[in-house]
C-alpha cells in the first residue's frame, strides 16, 4: 500500500493562570498524554476464501477514539529533545460499505499499539509569550493493528465480519506547544497534533453468513490525534544549598555592540569569559539582557535585542556555562544607559547587561 500525503496544520493554546519562564530541558524527562484520535476511513482490499473471492468495493468509516502515550526522554539542553513513547489508540466503526453500498448495523472496534523513537526541537521564543513555547517533531517505530469483528452484523447468520492482527512500520508528525508551571520546577503542561501513518495491516479471517473463512485483506493505517498531557524534567528540580552557603551580591557585566550588529567583538568575547570564570559559590543564574540604542523602529530593535542576548548567551554556553542557568531577554530601545532623542545612535546603549545573581 502507499502512503498518503498528507498536510499537517493544527496547533493548540492553553492558557494556564501561573506561568514560568521557559528553560530548555536538560537530562531525563517523563512525559504522558491523553485524548481524542479520528482513524480515516479505510478500504479493504483483497481475497477470501478458497477459491478465493475479491473484496469488491469494501470499506470501513470510523468514530472519534480516545488514545494515551506514555514518554521517556532525554533533553540536551539546547532544545533538541530525544525519546521513546508507548501508545495505545481505539476506534470504534461506524459505517460499513460493500459494493460500494452501505450496509446495516456497523460493528466493531480497531486498534492501534506500538513503539516509537521521536526527535523533537523546542523553539525558544525567548520568553515572549510567557514561557509558551512551540515545538515540533518527527519519529519512526513499529504499530501493531487489530481488528476485532469489525463489518455488519444484523443477528447470527446474516453477517459480515473482519478480524486480525498485524504489525507494520510507521512514522509520525508532531506539532506542539508546552507551557511551564512556577510552582513545580521542570513541570509543563503540554498540548499536541499528531500524524501518524503505518505501511498497512493484514486481516487473516472473516466471517460471512455465519462461516468463518480465511482471509488476506489489506486496510489502512492514517490517523489523527489531538493530545493534553505534562511533562517533567527531573534535574530542573531546585537545588538545596548547604545553610552556610554564603549569597554573593549581583555582579554586573557589560558587552557593547556596533550599530545594527549582533556579532560578538575581541572585546566583548573577552568580558563574556570574565563572567564566565566569575560564575561559582553562590551564583544561581545569570540574566542576560538585551538592548538598543533609539535609532531603527520599535520592532526592529525589539528583535536585535534578543538576537544580541542570544549571541551572549551561546557564547557564555561554550565557555562552559550550562544552558539551563542563563535567563535570556530582549528590551528592545527601553532602559538606556545614555537617554537620548528618538533616533540617536548612542554606543553605550548598543549593549548586553551579564548579571550573576
């Protein structure tokens, strides 16, 4: 059987009263998932019976279902994201054709079970929304499918029924959103698309009339599932420090940049390994704040903000510094060191704050 092409665009938002700011995910993570599945209609194309007969024109529409997943991940702390999931999905039939004809008393239940290895990206917004942040992936495994009695039944005799099991490989989509939560640490609630579709399922017997017959059939395996689940990353969970720990006092750093510019000068490479060395004892996070002078448009310099914190951030990452202890922001034209008239090209407002707090 071929695959369908088809076209994925669904996403969805969930709005949560506690929000926390978004930290890529590092090290081990669990993660689970309930919902909704829709099984497109499928036809059933074969033979039965010796000698055999064709399967003319026969075919099967589904319900709704319900599905739920089960995940154990790895993130590597730069928003890639690896992990293996179990899935179960069940449909119930609600229309049955043969001939081309519908016919009385659909019957029957599919489903669907497996294992899949999943690579996903998370795509930081940087904080914009809220610590919402969008993600998506791809994966590949192998789903089993079972088809229980599904067909007609008008009483004992009068009927026609399918039935059989079979495994196939497959692949998935995934489009979605996560959302942290600032009570629990390294805790999101997440919503999810997913498409996933098989290489096609056997049928081994069927029953017609009231005799039971061998059968080698083929269906189809294209689903559609809309999943609300959570997540935990266990190392985001807050450290306790030793009681005489002592608090450093917030340490301040300054990079500079040329006009309209994000790269990183000598200069400022060399102050971002300062900080770098400076973190130790005491030190928690590290803020990272983006700024412009008043020269280009609101939105532009909103923009160059957060590219210019995200150059120092990668940069304090390759000095050593781990991912999940740098809090990046963009401020856009705001807070300048120099105030200055709408359009001024002001250097010391070109810059990057480090704090160490």
């Amino acid at each position: 059987m071929n695959f369908k092409k088809t076209l994925l665009a669904a996403a969805a938002v969930v709005a949560m009263p506690v929000l926390a700011q978004a930290q890529p995910v590092s090290g081990l993570y669990l993660g689970a998932g309930v919902g909704a599945n829709f099984l497109n209609k499928t036809d059933i194309t074969g033979t039965y019976n010796s000698p055999p007969l064709t399967l003319d024109g026969a075919s099967a529409e589904f319900d709704w279902g319900y599905l739920g997943v089960l995940s154990l991940g790895w993130g590597f702390g730069n928003g890639l994201r690896a992990e293996i999931e179990g899935s179960y999905r069940e449909n119930a039939m609600s229309s049955y054709k043969y001939a081309k004809t519908t016919q009385p008393s659909a019957n029957g239940t599919v489903t669907s079970y497996g294992v899949m290895a999943n690579i996903l990206y998370d795509i930081d917004l940087g904080g914009a929304l809220g610590g919402l942040t969008p993600y998506v992936g791809i994966g590949g495994g192998y789903i089993w499918q079972e088809y229980s009695d599904v067909g007609m039944r008008v009483n004992s005799t009068d009927n026609d029924l399918y039935n059989g099991t079979s495994g196939a490989f497959g692949g998935q989509a995934i489009v979605g959103l996560s959302l942290p939560i600032s009570s629990v640490p390294g805790l999101a609630v997440t919503a999810e698309y997913r498409f996933m579709a098989t290489a096609g399922h056997k049928l081994d017997s069927s029953t017609v009339v009231g005799v039971k017959l061998t059968t080698d059939a083929d269906v189809d395996n294209f689903n559609h599932s809309l999943l609300i689940g959570l997540r935990y990353a266990f190392n985001a969970a807050p450290v306790v420090a030793a009681a005489a720990a002592p608090i450093a006092a917030a340490r301040t750093y300054l990079v500079f940049f040329d006009w309209s510019k994000a790269d990183l000068t000598d200069r400022a490479r060399q102050i971002i390994g300062e900080a770098a060395s400076a973190r130790g004892q005491g030190v928690t996070r590290i803020e990272v704040n983006g700024f412009t002078d008043r020269s280009g448009s609101d939105r532009f310099n909103q923009g160059l903000s957060e590219r210019r914190a995200n150059a120092v951030a990668a940069e304090l990452v390759r000095r050593g510094v781990p991912r999940n202890e740098i809090v990046t922001r963009g401020f856009g034209e705001a807070n300048p060191l120099i105030p200055t008239a709408d359009g001024v090209r002001e250097p010391q407002n070109r810059r990057v704050e480090i704090i160490l707090r």
